[in-house]
C-alpha cells in the first residue's frame, strides 16, 4: 500500500474510495449482526425535529459502546476486528499522524422510502486544523436499485463553510460513489457530503470515526447542514441558516 500517495491524494481532494480492503469473511459477521440487530422496520431514534429539518432519515447504532443498555460482546466481536485491524490502523496514521485517536463506531441504517442525508459537514470547519476523520466501512454493495449512494463534493474540505441552500439538491462537481462489500471510504470531517434516498429494501454502512491527536472528542456534536448547525448533546438548532439574498 503506498501510503505517501493515499496521504497525498486524501488532502487533495478529502476523501478516499478504497475498494476491496476488507475480505468478505470480514464483512459477513458485521452485516448478520446489522440486519439481527435493526430487523424489519426499526423505530427512528432521533428527535422528530432533526428529521424533519435536517432532511436525514437515519437510525444509528452503537455496537461498540458497552454504556449502552443494547450492548452485547457476542454483538460487538466483529466490530472489534474491524475497529483493530492493522492495516486501517496504519492506514489511519498515515493520514491523521501519530497520537490519533479513536472516537466510536456507529452505524447507520436508512429504510425503505426514506430521504437519505442531506448535504452536510461532519463538524464545523470554524479551525482548520480541528475535524475528525470518517472511516466508512460497506459490507454489502450500494447500487442503483437500492440506493442511498454517497456524494462527495471533492476538495471542499478547504472550502470552509457549506454554504447554506436547499439540504438535497445536487452540486456542479459533485461526485456519486456506490461502494461494493469490502469498501473502505475515508472522508474529512469538513469534506461537503450527503447520502442519496433510498429505494430499495434498506441501506446501511459502519463508520468507525477517528481524530488527529489533540482534537476534543466531542468534535462532531455539532454538524453543520445547509439550513442550520444542530447540536447532538442538547438536541436542539443552535443556529438558523439562510442562503444569501
């Protein structure tokens, strides 16, 4: 793996696709405990607010997490694995420099008929130098007849702010991924991304989060989207945004 040019490449344009990184046999385990764990038709989890202002249908989970009252080690094992691998931990540090951190693993599971994610940043770009690092992980493909396929906007983790606008339209220079099992995709907090609707039956992918040393652990709580910054600790918008007039 040349890591050198993976660096290179990910601060140009902040992100990365890596295809087949993981082996099936990795990814199996993840997917059976995702689809035992959310069953046929999952209750929403977050506020009704959030879902309907942020424009994002998704249900997260917490498999690594053993505060949570759902927590199972039986559950969490292949998660582990992931979470310990040498070459994501390699790769990650060749990225994010020596001393980075782990923040948690979550995954997130859209239905059937539900809007996806809306344009949005992981974490203000307010200090350049303070983001985390999503380590999306797929364990089954994303194709057109589902759906929820991940949109990029290349290089606009140096373009500060989303601007503020309508939280689903497309972009000029937007990029369409549809990962396929055993993708690894790697994206800046600050890189402007969304995840398409979802037609097919359900969608979901595992991000295991990551921070360069020296960032506070709590740096995604607040994420900006394009109509407003909401804050996940409190629940609440703690900031209205409007496009420029």
């Amino acid at each position: 793996m040349n890591y050198k040019q993976l660096s290179k490449d990910f601060w140009h344009d902040g992100y990365l696709v890596l295809e087949d990184f993981f082996e099936p046999e990795l990814m199996d385990p993840i997917d059976s405990n995702i689809r035992g764990h959310f069953g046929n038709n999952p209750e929403f989890w977050h506020e009704k607010e959030f879902l309907s202002k942020s424009k994002t249908e998704v249900i997260p989970w917490f498999p690594q997490n053993p505060d949570l009252p759902d927590y199972s080690e039986k559950m969490a094992a292949p998660f582990d694995t992931i979470e310990q691998d040498q070459r994501l931990g390699a790769l990650t540090a060749s990225l994010l420099g020596g001393g980075w951190n782990p923040l948690y693993s979550m995954v997130m599971y859209s239905k059937k008929g539900t809007v996806g994610q809306a344009w949005h940043q992981d974490c203000p770009p307010d200090d350049g130098e303070q983001f985390n690092m999503n380590r999306l992980v797929y364990t089954r493909e994303i194709s057109d007849d589902i759906g929820g396929q991940t949109v990029v906007m290349p290089e606009s983790h140096r373009m500060g702010e989303l601007p503020a606008g309508e939280p689903h339209e497309d972009l000029d220079g937007q990029v369409v991924l549809k990962p396929r099992r055993g993708t690894l995709v790697l994206l800046h907090g600050h890189t402007w991304h969304r995840v398409l609707p979802i037609t097919g039956a359900f969608r979901f992918s595992t991000n295991y989060r990551a921070c360069p040393a020296g960032t506070p652990t709590d740096i995604t709580d607040i994420c900006v989207y394009r109509n407003m910054r909401y804050c996940f600790s409190t629940n609440s918008v703690i900031e209205e945004r409007l496009p420029a007039i």
